[in-house]
C-alpha cells in the first residue's frame, strides 16, 4: 500500500510575493480511511517551469530550477500524526520575480527525524510504505505592490491580490524506469494530475493503480515479458506488426463512445460502423475499464508503443482522463492513446474481445460485479490477457474472484504487500 500527501485546502491560483497564504495538508490512504500514523518530516519546496529548448520536452523537463522556498530558504515541516494535518503560511520569495508562475512540491523529507526533547535525539525508522509527493497546480505570482502603506507594513493577506478561486489538483510524477531510456529518454516522468482533495472516485489515483503503473513499466513484469515473447512469435509467424494501422482503425471495433475528435475517415460516436482491420495484421488493442485519472494506461501506452491503449470510464472522469493523456504527449509520440466513455452497466455489448483488458482497483463495489464481469466477458476470448491489479478491501469483494473463477484461470503473478497483479485467461469452452 501507499500514503499520499494531500492537501485539505487548494492552493490559490495566484499569489503575492511575500503575502503569506494557507496550505494546509495531511497524509492519508488512498480511501482516506487512514491517516499516517508515525511522525515525519516533510518539505515544502518551490519549484520554476522554464521554458524548455528540448524538442518534445515532458511538463516535467522544464522543471529546471528548485529556488530556495521563501524567506526561510524553504520549509521543513512536522508532520504530527496526533494533530493529523500539517498548516503552514507559505509566502513565495522575492527572488523569483523573473518567473510568472511557480509549484510546490510537497514530499517526505528524507533526512531523518529528531525529536526535540531535550537531551534526546530519536531516529525514526523511515517509512514502511511509500509516501508520495504532490505538486500543487501551477500559481501565477503577482508582485508586491511598490507603495506600501503603514497598514501593510507587517505583510497582512492583503485579500486584494489574492483572487480566492481555488485550484482543486495535484500532480504525481512517476519516473520511467531506465531500460525506457532509449525510447524516451533518460529521466523522463509521466504525470497525472488528481482531484487535490476527496472528490470523485474517478478523479484520483488509487493504490491498485499506482502498483500497477510501476510494476508493469519495468522490464521484468509480467506484460514486459509478454510483450516480448508475442513479438517474437510474430516475427516468426512473420506478422507485420510494423504495417501502418491507425488507432482509430483499432479502436473503431470497440463500442466505447471516443471523446477525442475523429480522424477523417473514422468512425465516430454518430458513425457506429466499425471500420474493418487488415486481416494479415494483428490486432494489439490493450482496453483499460474503469481507468480513473489513465495513469495505468498512460504507464502501458508509454512502456509498448506497439499497443493502442484506449481507457474508458463513465462521464465524470473523462475531462481530467483527457488533460493526463495531453499532459504526456512527449510520451506518448505514436498516439497510441485514446480515452472514451463505456459504462459496464450497458446491455447487450457486440463488441470484438481485445487482446488486453487492464483492470486497478475496480471490484470493491459488489453491486457492479455482475457488471463488471459480463464486460470482461464481453471484451475477451481465450487469447485475452486481463490483467487486475487488486487490493484487499473488504470480504464481499471474494464474490467477484468466485464468479470470475466459473470462466477464467486466474494467476497471482506478481504481489506487493496487500496489493497483487491477476492474470486471468478465459477457459476454454
Ligand atoms: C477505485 S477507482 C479506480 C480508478 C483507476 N483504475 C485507478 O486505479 O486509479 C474505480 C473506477 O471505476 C469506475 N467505475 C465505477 N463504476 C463504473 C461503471 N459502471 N462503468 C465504468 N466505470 C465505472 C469509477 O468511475 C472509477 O474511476
């Protein structure tokens, strides 16, 4: 499992220099059922986007510059689980007046803690789980007004330069691993950017879903090494895996409605005519149901160009779906990624099976299960990989693995604490 850093309260569109604004933040679970429970030392850093020279630079290439945070050359913060939250007044630093705009990023502090009793200095052992950073949106910065009067001498809020519409988002990075390099580039992250306080359900990362997303980049995954072993079997089979095939053309068989503007001479959502693929080509369409921010299609379309990745979800998730798939688009140079709206709730599917389905986090709710499951179904034949990350919740979630047991094999093929990777494979007939 995860902790996430999130904050209670958005940052503010834009700010002051100087004039101190509220972040208030804690850390939590991903269903915030939990909040950390170990005291911690957190920073508070600002970070500069510059503009970058590198061609099909990433949003986070252009992260140059970590200026010194405010007055106090940046902020170490104690994070005290008997309170639960962390307040601090942030005031941005003069220094950065040459930039318009700048993020915080809060993360754990990796220096150890020390407690301030007298006489004693405790380390702590450094967290079990993980605890990610959040990167505020980004604050457009206003300078402080030339003339002051006495009335602002003690740099009161002055509520006039700070425009009170709040920013409800934070954004995680995840680094690619190295053996993505040479495809990508070294040091290269993708970014998702989440709901920065609870909200909907679609419009966060979740735990199943952030395990997914690092294991399966890696060169030893499981669907790294499936990858592998089917694009030799086509080179032997001598399939052109290589042939030229829009994803528009492979994307155009499923019945999910495409939020993106169509191609010329594809199919779109008043077009439902599926436009037929080239038999002598092979069909690699990975679908992801349920995908939230994308982050777990994002991370797949990015780690297996070769894939076309489409993720759907229901309507209120797919603005935020879209601006992730934007907001990677370095990565992502062959567009092999698409969003779209399908509902497992919908009756009566003719739809072709996929050769992935790409489930995180998506059987909690024991009412959508028979959903859930004839949408598999429908999407799937015996040459289907699903792969389900899944994280225990709660006992009613076992229906869902009972029901799936009648068609599939199911295989734990990869485990994290309470989190595992499924592999299921339909029986045959
Ligand atoms: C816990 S979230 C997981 C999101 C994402 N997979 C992740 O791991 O970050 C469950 C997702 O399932 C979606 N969902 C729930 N019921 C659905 C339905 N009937 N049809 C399509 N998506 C649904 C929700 O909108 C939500 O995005």
């Amino acid at each position: 499992m995860y902790y996430y850093i999130r904050l209670l309260k958005n940052t503010p569109i834009e700010a002051v220099i100087q004039e101190p604004f509220k972040l208030v933040f804690t850390i939590t679970t991903d269903l915030t059922e939990k909040f950390y429970d170990q005291p911690c030392k957190l920073r508070c850093q600002t970070v500069v986007r510059t503009p970058s020279t590198i061609p099909g630079a990433t949003a986070e290439d252009t992260v140059m510059t970590i200026m010194p945070q405010g007055l106090t050359q940046g902020y170490s913060l104690d994070y005290d689980p008997k309170i639960g939250y962390c307040s601090v007044d942030v005031r941005l630093a003069p220094c950065m007046t040459p930039y318009d705009e700048c993020q915080l990023v809060l993360s754990l502090d990796p220096t150890p803690y020390t407690t301030n009793q007298p006489g004693s200095k405790t380390l702590l052992e450094p967290p079990e789980y993980e605890i990610l950073p959040a990167w505020s949106l980004p604050i457009h910065l206003k300078p402080a007004p030339l003339n002051f009067s006495k009335k602002t001498k003690h740099r009161k809020v002055n509520k006039k330069y700070l425009i009170d519409t709040r920013q409800d988002l934070v954004e995680r990075y995840f680094k690619l691993p190295a053996h993505l390099t040479g495809l990508h580039g070294p040091g290269r992250s993708l970014l998702v950017r989440e709901d920065a306080t609870e909200g909907f359900m679609a419009r966060h990362i979740w735990d199943s879903g952030v395990f997914m997303t690092k294991h399966l980049m890696l060169s030893d995954s499981w669907l790294s090494k499936y990858m592998k072993e089917t694009r030799e079997q086509d080179k032997d089979e001598k399939v052109d895996v290589n042939q030229e095939k829009s994803l528009e053309s492979s994307l155009s068989t499923l019945s999910v409605l495409d939020t993106s503007v169509p191609a010329p001479g594809s199919s779109s959502p008043s077009d439902p005519s599926p436009t037929p693929i080239p038999s002598q080509c092979r069909e690699r369409v990975c679908l992801e149901l349920g995908a939230g921010t994308g982050l777990v299609g994002i991370a797949v379309a990015v780690a297996f160009p070769e894939l076309s990745v489409l993720s759907t979800d229901l309507d209120e998730a797919l603005a935020l779906m879209q601006q992730n798939v934007d907001a990677n688009a370095a990565l992502l140079p062959n567009n092999n990624m698409k969003v779209g709206f399908l509902d497992w709730a919908e009756k009566d599917r003719k739809v072709k099976p996929v050769e992935i389905l790409l489930l995180a986090d998506v059987v909690y709710n024991d009412l959508s299960h028979e959903f859930l499951l004839q949408t598999i179904l429908d999407y799937s034949d015996e040459k289907t990989k699903v792969l389900l990350g899944y994280k225990f919740r709660h006992e009613a979630e076992q229906q869902f693995f009972e029901r799936a047991k009648d068609y599939f094999n199911i295989e734990n093929v990869h485990q994290q604490d309470t989190m595992q990777l499924f592999v299921m494979t339909r029986k045959a007939n």
